[in-house]
C-alpha cells in the first residue's frame, strides 16, 4: 500500500473553486486570488490577487480570461494584462406609468397602510398597465408577481419594468386567468388588483376560495374593490365558504379578506424535542402523505457554511408563528416555513462577529417569542424582527442556565442544583425547588413539571450505585403534587448513559428511559409498567435513548413500537436499526427517529417517512436529512431545511424544501 504525505497546503480562508492550467483560482469574500501549482517538495506561490465587491460564487475560466461571478449578481473579468477596468453600469430609464382609475403613488400607500403588509409576496390578479404593482415594488419590501390574461399587455408592461431595472428583482409578470392561475398555497402576504373585474366578482364563492387559498398563514390579507353595496354579499360569499380562519373588515373602499392565526390541525415544534415533555411527536394533524413540493431552494441555503457545522454544531431548528429558527454561529435565523423567504439575522450574545465557537447554544421558542440561553442571561428575542426584547438573569446566585422550557405565560429553568419558574416576560420569580443530588431529567405537561433528582454513575466510576426520586410538581406554584422512588440498575452495560424523560398529555403518561423504560401515571405517580421496553442496544446509535411518545404508541430509536400505557410490544416494526446502523438491512447514517401524528421520520441514507397506519416506508430520494431533526412535521407542512450542506455524502439535492400535503395542492 502507498504511503500518502501532505505535499502543500493552502490558507483556510480560501475557498479553491478550479484548476485551470497550472493554477488554482480561490475566491473568498472580497478577494480572488490565483495560485501557481508547486512541484513535489516545492511550497506553492501566490500569483496574483486581486480584490471585488461581494462574495464569489462561481469561477470560470475561458478564452485566455477569468470570470468571476459573486452572490450578488455582478460579473468580474480578469485578463493576462494589466489595464483600466471597463465598467458597465445598468442605465436605467424613468418608469412611467399611468392609470386613468386612480393616483398610483397615493392608493398604493392607502393599501398599504390600510392592510399592514410590509414584506414578502404579493399577488396583483389583473395589471391593467402596471402602476400598482410598481409601486408596491418601491414603497414596500414586498415581492409582487401580476397575473394578466392580455399577452400584450403583459409583454409591454415586461419591457418597461425591465428599461426600469426592476423587472425580475422585486416584480414578475406572468400572462394567465387569475382564477386557474396554479399559485401555491400560502404564498402570499398581500392580494391586490388593478382591475377588479379581472380577478372576478367578489361575492362569488370560487373566486374567494382561490384567494384564500394562496394567502399566507398568521395575517395574509387580500384587499379588494367592492362596490358599496357590495360588501354584505361578500361577505356572506366567505362565510358560504367555510373557510377556516377567515376574517372580513370593511375598510373604506376596499373588503379585506384575511388569514388570521395558524392553519387549522396545524401545530408548532416549540422545544428541541418537538415540545416541552419531550414526546419527540409533533402535534399537527394536516401532515400526511402524498405530497407536493411547496418550495425549495433560495436565500435559505446560502446560510449555511460548509463541512464541519453540522458536525460539530449540530443544528436544532424550532418552528413557531410560521416561521423557523436555527443557529448556525455565531448567528440565529428565521426562514419562512411557507415561502422559504429568509427572514433576519440575530448575532448571538456574548459571540463576536469572527467567532471560532462551535458549540450549541440552549433555544426554545414560543409565536411572540424566542428565548436563547447564554451564561447567566435568557434573552427574549423578537421573532418578527431579531431583536433583543429584554434579558431575564438566572435567580441562582452564582449559577448558569443550563436548561429553558416554556409553560404558558412562564418560564421553567434550571441552574445549579434549582428548578425554578419566571415569568417569561418581566422575568418576575415564581417559585423554585431544590433538588438534593442532580437534576437529570425534565419535562413538562398538562400544568405539572416532572424532574429527576439522582446521582448517576458518569465515565470515571464516581457513582457506583446510581439511585434517585422522580418528582412532580405544581407549574403554576411549585407546589410536590407527589414523589416516588426510582430503580436506576437498568443500563449495566453503559452505566453512563443519560436518563432521559418523556410526558404525553394525550394518555396522562411520564415514561422514562435509563436503559429501560417504566411508565408513571402524571398525576399521582402510579407505576403503570417498568422493565418491559428495550430501548437500547449496542453502544453507537445517536442519543438512542429519547423514546418517541406518540399518543398511541411508543416507539424506540430501534423502530420497535409498544402500547405505552401497558408497555407490551405492539406487532410490526418501523425501521431497524442496529448498533450504528452500518449492518445489512438496517437504518443506513445516523441522526434521531421523530414522529407527527401520522408519519415515523427516519433519515435511512436518505430522507425518509413511515406511515404510522401501514408501516410502508417511502424515500425522498437523494435528500439527506441532518444528523439532528431536519425532518419535522409542523405548521402544516413537511419540513426539510438543508442541514447536510457541505457533508461529503453522495446526494444529489443539497437544497433546503418544504412539502405540502396533495389535499391542499389540489384544491
């Protein structure tokens, strides 16, 4: 076998994009640089370099020249001689639009005052010569797309917008009938039209379904022309229409119709674990198959780094409001689950622009706030915005966060050796409880908090006979509803193991797991079973231990499936998986089973779903998912965020997607 022994080596910093000749062309950000190829045992020399504005995103060499293209959409040409640099600029021309209906630059401004919408798309269902839209363009954040059934008009208004530099930046045009037109569901934030009766009578019950339909969730609104005494009939045509989360608002000349709130079934992923008892379940009963793409690609995978962040930082994406949050360092995100849009950039505290920091940071998120721990501090952050909206300290003199769940309008944490409840707003104490050895494990439900109080053995032995209570309390006073024993002899093989607890509000049920799992009544602490479910084996899985609590089944990270509130196996199995999943016939890479309530989520080499009432297992070829939950199903959608970018894995789609149940893409 030959002996391989480094040769050369270039600056991190540099990203090497090709090999051209007897060079490698690197792009970081700012700067391009050319490198000649050293022989064996020579040290390699820098060519040239040369610096740019923007960040470079392809290299291509051709014709005895360099191009280089940045993210930001500018296009740089480098030859063998030095010269003045010809710059061509985009010479725009004055857009001018007129309606004979109304002032343009004014009732844009009333719709948008009147409406509220500020970013994200908006639809014009008939674009009469264009003003509207244009105006939306300049006076908002918003995305317009107009949709026209004129062919000429549409490609006349095309060829001004784009003499105007706007055309394909902030605006689209398409030619099609505003009522077949195949928008997606829940794209947009504003619908608006130029010409009424273009998009259809108001009070017809179709045309106001297939408005709805692409609202977004959490304050979509159309605003729309209705004749004075049309109002009453368009709003009986809503009611008709039975359309969940609907609200009518007459407001001067205009009817707006909006989408308030979540859809309806739809649930949030609160906490690492889907929620705070720790269930690994998502809650929403509107994801299940078949599906449809919604949206992939976009801004949203431009955020990711490359190979070691999901390593090294495994990322934990939390889902509340329509909106998704996840870190990648020293940064929290917000991406729209619906759209794909992102939405801000939070640095996080204590963490500097050029941070080396790799670890994970403690996050938990509720629709009016995302809580992040750092040190002695919880910050409350504004998800609409990324800002900081007030700093809560630990109440333990001397002592850290080190864990964060939401209950209501309160605040469990834990620092130290105290579990103590805040309010998440003012950050005023309610309560605190001191454990006497280590508070190992926690989750909470149906207004009580359960806490394990042991000692356990950790790698160097100091333990040697581990032995603790499990307590539950009061959330709302702090107040022991009951305390019981624990037998903790279960794991002799990895006496080290993490115990871990899991609570479902559906059955009433604390299950917790130290190797095997037993089973408590919430309420007064009942044993129901112990001893019966084999959680783990071998020594390699990924946290193999976090049981998966669905309301009629308890699956293990093994993909057996037990009644969980007897504990006897139930017949069938999901996935296999056995020691680190690398065996024949079983669960191929590593990452955590989750589950909705219709779909075991399982990365099996490639993303992949069980339906929970066949146990048939569908793949979603060449899309790997992340080593932690980048399968998740909440807010209606089946989400799937690129958590593999940069992995040396062999897959094809390296792109972030949503996927929408076909009952909604076909309506």
């Amino acid at each position: 076998m030959a002996t391989f022994r480094e040769l050369w080596s270039l600056p991190s910093q540099l990203k090497i994009h090709i090999k051209a000749g007897p060079r490698l062309y690197a792009g970081a950000n700012g700067e391009v640089a050319a490198v000649d190829i050293p022989e064996p045992g020579s040290s390699p020399k820098l060519s040239w370099k040369a610096q740019i504005e923007g960040t470079p995103s392809r290299i291509l060499a051709a014709d005895g020249k360099l191009f280089v293209v940045t993210r930001q959409g500018s296009i740089h040409a480098f030859g063998p001689k030095k010269v003045e640099p010809e710059i061509h600029a985009t010479a725009n021309q004055e857009l001018s639009l007129v309606s004979d209906r109304w002032v343009p630059e004014a009732a844009t401004g009333n719709i948008l005052k009147t409406t509220g919408a500020k970013e994200g798309y908006c639809l014009v269902l008939g674009a009469e010569c264009g003003p509207l839209a244009a105006e939306l363009a300049k006076q908002s954040k918003l995305h317009v797309i107009a949709v026209d059934p004129d062919a000429a008009k549409v490609a006349k208004l095309r060829r001004k917008l784009d003499e105007a530099g706007l055309y394909g930046r902030r605006i689209a045009v398409y030619q099609g009938d505003a009522l077949s037109y195949p928008f997606p569901p829940y794209l947009a934030s504003l619908i608006v039209s130029e010409v009424p009766a273009a998009a259809g009578p108001a009070s017809d019950k179709t045309f106001v379904k297939k408005v709805f339909r692409s609202l977004r969730p959490y304050g979509g609104v159309a605003c729309l022309h209705v004749p004075p005494n049309g109002h009453d009939a368009f709003a009986a045509s809503v009611k008709e229409a039975g359309l969940d989360g609907a609200e009518v608002e007459r407001a001067g000349e205009f009817a707006l119709l909006r989408r308030a709130g979540p859809l309806a079934g739809s649930a949030d992923w609160t906490h690492e674990n889907a929620d705070a008892g720790n269930s690994l379940v998502s809650r929403d009963k509107r994801v299940k198959p078949p599906f449809g793409v919604l949206w992939f690609g976009g801004a949203v995978d431009m955020l990711f780094p490359e190979w070691g962040y999901t390593h090294f930082a495994a990322p934990t994406p939390l889902v509340a409001g329509g909106r998704m949050f996840f870190q990648v360092s020293p940064n929290l995100h917000a991406v729209d689950i619906y759209t794909g849009r992102h939405l801000w950039t939070s640095m996080l505290p204590g963490m500097e622009p050029d941070s080396p920091h790799r670890g994970r940071f403690k996050y938990v998120a509720a629709e009016d706030s995302v809580y992040v721990l750092s040190g002695r501090t919880c910050f409350r952050i504004d998800p609409a915005s990324g800002s900081t909206l007030s700093e809560i300290s630990s109440p333990v003199e001397g002592a850290s966060w080190r864990d964060v769940r939401i209950c209501n309008d309160c605040l469990i944490g834990v620092a130290g050796k105290v579990l103590f409840c805040v309010d998440r707003r003012s950050g005023e104490v309610k309560w605190k409880h001191k454990v006497s050895k280590q508070l190992v494990g926690l989750a909470l439900g149906a207004g009580k908090v359960f806490c394990a109080d042991a000692a356990l053995p950790d790698r160097r032995g100091k333990v040697t006979r581990p032995e603790g209570t499990l307590v539950a309390l009061d959330a709302s006073s702090g107040n022991q509803l009951w305390q019981v024993a624990m037998d903790l002899r279960h794991d002799k093989e990895n006496p080290s193991r993490p115990l871990r607890l899991a609570y479902s509000e559906a059955n009433d049920l604390l299950v917790t797991v130290y190797g095997l799992g037993s089973a408590y009544n919430g309420t007064d602490g009942t044993s129901l079973w112990s001893d019966k479910v084999v959680v783990v084996k071998g020594k390699h899985l990924v946290d193999p231990v976090r049981p998966i609590l669905h309301p009629d089944r308890l699956i293990t990270q093994l993909g057996e499936m037990y009644d969980p509130r007897t504990g006897s196996r139930l017949p069938g199995r999901l996935w296999n998986r056995r020691l680190s999943g690398r065996l024949r016939g079983g669960i191929r890479g590593c990452g955590r089973g989750m589950a909705g309530q219709y779909l075991g989520l399982i990365r099996d080499a490639h993303a992949s779903y069980f339906d929970l009432s066949t146990c048939r297992q569908t793949y979603l070829r060449g899309v790997r998912s992340g080593c932690t939950n980048s399968l998740i199903a909440v807010g209606g959608l089946l989400n799937l965020p690129d958590f593999a970018h940069g992995c040396s894995c062999n897959y094809p789609v390296f792109a972030s997607l949503a996927l929408v149940p076909m009952a909604e893409v076909d309506k």
